[in-house]
C-alpha cells in the first residue's frame, strides 16, 4: 500500500497477507519445484554387463525446495574464485611493474565484506507507486556510488591514465586529484579501477517475533556467518517463514578495495559497516583473511537472498568495478575442464549412453543398423538368440523396456548416477 501524506513524499506500508511473500521476494529455496525436479530417467548403460543407470533430474533453481542447496553451493564456488583469482591477477599485474612486494601488499590487503543500506525513510524513493515493485537494480547501483565515493586509495596509485588521456581530444578523462607518486622514470602506478568483487542483495532481516521466539538477545547481524547461518536455517524450516522476517533491503559488497574507506558522515542518506575480524587496535578491521574465509562469507550470504517470484533469471548478485561483467579489457579466467568418467556400480566398467550401448549391441550381433525402428517384442526376441549370461540377457531386456517407455522409472535406485 502506498500513502501520500501532507510533507509531499510517500510513505510506503508493506502489507502481506498470509503466504505472500513481500514486494513480490521469497526467500532462496522457498519457492515451488519444477514437475519433473527429483525424478530418476534412463540415462547410461554399462558395455560389459549391460546394466542400466539412472540420472536424477534437476531444474537447478535457486528457488527450489531440491536445488537451491546445490545452487548456493555451485555458486559459492563461482563467486569466490573469481574473486580470490582477480586478486592473483592483479598482483601480478604490480609485479610486472616493478612494484615491490611490501608496496603491493598495502596495495592488496583489502579484500572486505562489508554491508550497505539507505534509511528506511527514504526506500519510497525505489518503489514504483503503481505496480508497488522495488527496484533492487537502481538500489544496488546507488549502493555503488556511494561505496565509491567514500574510497581514498593510496598515495602514488590512480585510475587516471594521462598516457591514454593525450589520445583524446574531447576530454572524457578527468584527471584525478589524488597526488601520482613517481616511480623511476615518470611511471606510476595505474589501475583500471579501485574496486572489484560482488554485490549481494537482501530484501529481509529477521523481525521482532523473531527474537521473541527464539529468546536471541544478539542481534547483530554477519559478525559470525557460522552462527548466524543457524538462525536462517530455523527461519527456512517454518513453513510460514515469511512472519518472522520484515522487509529491510541492504546490500552486501564482497571484493578488492585499493585503498581505505572514510568513514560513514551524520546525515547521509547511506551508511555502510565493514564485517571482518577485529585487530588489535580497537575499531580496526582486517577483512576476509584467506581463500577458506572467502567461501565462508560467500556461501552465508547466499544462503538468504531474496528472490523474485515472477522473474525466471533473476540475479541477486552483481559484478562490479574491475570484475564487472560489461567492463572492456576485464581479466580472463582459464576454466579447468575435468572429464568425469561414470563407471559401472555392478562391475566398475565405464559407461556410456544408453543409445549408443543398445545400438551398439544389435548392430554388432544382429547386423541391425539401427535398433529404434524395430518394435520391443521383435528386439525381445533377438536378445534371447544372443549368447550371453541369464543376468545380461535380463539387463538388456530391461533396459528396451525403459527405453520404449513400457516401463516407469523407478522412485529410488541403487543404481542413480551423480553428474556433479
């Protein structure tokens, strides 16, 4: 519902009625799973003793009851090596410039977490008055501005390029204003950019009724992702989760900042909070301290994002800065194809397709070209000819049954395959 009142801004007034999630948001997993997610289908066939394997299907959305564990984890992987391999890159890229190993361990020790909001007072400014949509798009953005803006990076680093800047006539690089430091012969050190990771964004936070129920007196929030991941796993288990969270949109940022951060000013319409583990000097962060951290905090906050009932891909995560996916020239990450080879539960064989198995076996014995054209009770017939084991005779004759679909795939199998 939104009200106007006599100051001449709207106020917004979420209302939900019983099992409706807020401003259109559900949270991960807690939607409905596709018709066919869960079910087992004839996929592979061993060689040797011809017995048949099964596949469970999955849709892989992150919005099913079934999937969304798998897509938190996939994800999770996706997230922190693209991020922990950007750091690799860029200090090699320093390397090669002739900084020195302290220098570039100032330049790169802050890989943050660190979690952004808007007062709440000013949220009607992201929510369309006729359809009542939140524009999470346009929120992250402005969440990006705002952590730029409060960015100092080091004394001798720039992301202006006065090399480049020569080239253009018109102007369209703005020389910054921070000091370049000279290193050698008229060199210093450029970036592309001062920033580079993800943007995380959460439409809930756990309400009054709550902490009331559960008696937490600790309320404060991502401090400890291992503890804090059991409070979203008791809010998931409640088939009506939806009372026990109230809409509170933020934005986590996980990545590189070359430099430091001013702190949050009285008055601003943002405020951001770095989460990291405390130092020993009081009120000093030292971030996300290594590769199994970095997965710690991705997974976490994965495991509660909102999404979207009514949009098919919609993203709850953005690339930014050096990592952002429209950037030109932005780094490459060499993928690691691993061949998995299935083997046979029964005899430890290789398998293959059950096409290709069955086709291969009529037309090796039988000189049949091509096996699908033939009806099941003639190929019935041609497999008893055949010289072979009881126990293989029986494994093909199951597997045309499957195969021409005279016979339902069963709920569980000893013998389901895992494609992961």
């Amino acid at each position: 519902m939104i009200k106007y009142n006599s100051k001449e801004y709207i106020t917004v007034t979420v209302l939900k009625r019983e099992g409706e999630p807020f401003l259109g948001y559900i949270l991960v997993g807690k939607g409905n799973k596709k018709r066919d997610c869960g079910k087992l289908y004839p996929a592979f066939q061993c060689p040797n003793c011809f017995k048949l394997h099964f596949v469970k299907h999955r849709c892989l959305e992150k919005t099913c009851p079934n999937c969304y564990k798998i897509w938190i984890y996939e994800t999770t992987k996706k997230i922190a090596k693209k991020i922990w391999e950007y750091g690799k890159i860029l200090n090699q890229k320093l390397k090669e410039k002739g900084i020195n190993r302290e220098k570039r361990r100032k330049i790169l020790r802050r890989l943050l977490h660190i979690v952004l909001s808007k007062s709440e007072e000013f949220l009607f400014e992201y929510i369309n008055p006729i359809t009542g949509d939140f524009d999470d798009k346009l929120y992250i953005r402005d969440a990006l501005q705002y952590l730029r803006s409060k960015i100092i990076p080091p004394e001798g680093v720039t992301t202006y390029n006065p090399k480049l800047a020569e080239q253009y006539a018109d102007n369209s690089y703005e020389k910054s204003s921070v000091k370049i430091e000279e290193i050698g012969d008229n060199e210093f050190i450029y970036l592309d950019d001062l920033i580079a990771g993800v943007l995380i964004f959460h439409p809930f936070r756990p309400n009054e009724r709550y902490y009331e129920e559960r008696k937490e007196q600790n309320r404060e929030e991502d401090e400890n992702p291992e503890k804090e991941l059991k409070k979203w796993e008791w809010i998931r288990n409640k088939p009506n989760w939806f009372d026990y969270v109230r809409f509170s949109p933020h934005v986590h940022f996980v990545g590189w900042i070359i430099g430091w951060l001013e702190p949050p000013e009285e008055g601003e319409k943002w405020i951001y909070k770095t989460i990291g583990v405390k130092g020993r000097d009081k009120g000093k962060y030292r971030g996300i301290e290594d590769k199994r951290d970095l997965y710690r905090v991705i997974y976490y906050l994965l495991t509660h994002v909102g999404v979207r009932k009514d949009k098919k891909n919609d993203y709850c995560y953005v690339w930014v800065g050096g990592l952002a996916n429209n950037r030109v020239g932005k780094p490459k990450f060499k993928k690691k194809k691993k061949d998995k080879i299935l083997k046979c539960k029964k005899c430890g064989h290789p398998l293959a397709g059950i096409y290709r198995v069955l086709k291969t076996f009529f037309k090796v014995y039988h000189n049949i070209i091509n096996f699908k054209y033939f009806d099941y009770e003639y190929l019935k017939e041609k497999v008893w000819e055949t010289d072979l084991t009881s126990e293989q005779i029986a494994n093909l004759l199951e597997a045309l049954k499957y195969y021409f679909k005279l016979k339902p795939p069963p709920k569980e199998s000893p013998f389901a395959v895992n494609l992961s």
